[in-house]
C-alpha cells in the first residue's frame, strides 16, 4: 500500500493558478516557506505594564519641563524673597527725580498737551468726558503724587514719587527719603503734569533765557488732577486692557 502524496500548501496553490511552475516554486521559497517569523514575549504581568507607564510618564514629564519656560514665582515666593522690597540705599528722592521726569513728558504725549494748555485734537481743552480714559488707563510710575482727602487723616498731606503701583497701594518715596504706602480706597490724590514749554527761536540771545530761579517757579503752568482712589483699584497692566463706565461716586 502506497502513501498518499503530500498534500500541498494553500499558497502554492493558488499562486500556481497564477505563474508558471517555476515562478510558483520561486516565490513560494522566497516568500513564505523562508520568511521569518516574529514571535511577541510573554504578555508582561500587571506590576510590569504599572512600572513600564511610570517610566513613559517620567520621561513625557521630563521632556515638557526641559522645553517650558520657567514657572513664573507665586506671590508668597515674591514676599519671601523680597523682590519689591526697597534697599535703604535705594529710597532716595532724589534717585526717582528722573523717573518723575520721564513720566511728565509720558504724560504730555498721552494727553497730547501744547504750551497753551490745548490739545492736539481740534485745539480743545483737557476735560474730564475728552481725556478721562486716557487718565484712567495711564501708567502712573514715576507721577508725584499728594493725598488730599483720606479716610485716615494721618495721610493727608503725603507727598512723593510712586515707584510701585499695585491694586490696591500706592508706594511712594516722600522727600525726607522714606517709603510710604498709600491705600487707594476712600483716598483722594492730587497730581499735577506741566505743560510743555513753548518753541523758542533759535536766534534769541542765550542770557536773554536764562531767568532767576523764583521767576521760572512762577511762569510754569500746569494742570492739576485729582483723582478718586476707589477707581482706580486695578493694576497699572490691567486698566491699560480695560474698558471704563462713568459712575456716580457714592461715598462722598
């Protein structure tokens, strides 16, 4: 009794349907009885699968941290490390006379004064309904600054140059060169922008400008402003963004 011949592989047949039989020997050899077989590990166990997506969520934290930029400090890291914090070296009124003098030409070119008091637009008058946007969004660093009215009497008559101004404080160097911290709520300031000085001619004798200290005191002309703390409880970043309503002023 003979054997029965081997039967032939599923492949092999249909690709001899297709090519000839030494095609069909050819490929057969080449891509599937010698192709090579990839075999998986054992399915890891349930403590390995933990460790293996501890280890990806390291290294995915590790990446983003070393591309962010830094985190920015809290405010107990900033009141911890004192980054507000004048030096005593550094409370000085004198040192802060510059700033004040940026911020009046600041000033000058928010409101767009001219000498004779007008503005740029139209020739009109500073007035609260035309530039009290304008006021209300302005930086005031560097603005010299005097309460007028307050809620606690011990601070009316306080005078100096603002160097920090938070929400709800102003921080001002007086001319003694001490730091003093001004709330802003039930708090009424006065301050004053000079107006600029007048384009002189160019062939006017120099000894004919120059003037006795007293004489200049009494020919400089400026606005003054006075302005009600409780609205301005905002960060000088913040009322730059903001849009502003007119209300009545409840509490005086």
């Amino acid at each position: 009794m003979t054997a029965p011949p081997p039967k032939q592989h599923i492949a092999q047949t249909l690709l001899s349907r297709a090519h000839s039989p030494q095609t069909t020997e050819t490929l057969f050899t080449d891509r599937i009885k010698q192709k090579p077989l990839y075999l998986r590990p054992t399915s890891p166990s349930a403590s390995d699968n933990r460790s293996r997506r501890r280890h990806h969520r390291l290294r995915k934290k590790e990446y983003f941290l070393r591309h962010q930029r830094p985190k920015p400090l809290s405010a107990k890291e900033k009141r911890a490390s004192g980054i507000h914090e004048l030096a005593q070296g550094e409370a000085k009124h004198e040192v802060f006379k510059g700033l004040h003098a940026l911020w009046v030409r600041y000033m000058q070119e928010v409101l767009d004064l001219r000498a004779d008091g007008s503005t740029g637009q139209g020739g009109g008058m500073v007035t609260a309904p035309s530039h009290g946007s304008k006021l209300v969004s302005a930086d005031f660093h560097g603005a010299e600054i005097e309460v007028v009215r307050s809620g606690c009497a011990g601070r009316v008559g306080i005078r100096g140059v603002v160097v920090r101004d938070t929400k709800f404080t102003f921080v001002v160097v007086t001319e003694r060169d001490e730091v003093k911290t001004i709330p802003k709520e039930q708090t009424i300031i006065r301050f004053r922008v000079p107006l600029p000085k007048p384009e002189t001619d160019a062939n006017v004798d120099a000894d004919t400008e120059m003037k006795e200290d007293g004489q200049k005191q009494s020919e400089v002309k400026e606005l003054v402003f006075e302005i009600h703390g409780n609205q301005f409880q905002n960060r000088a970043i913040d009322r730059a963004h903001k849009k502003f309503k007119w209300r009545n002023v409840e509490y005086l």
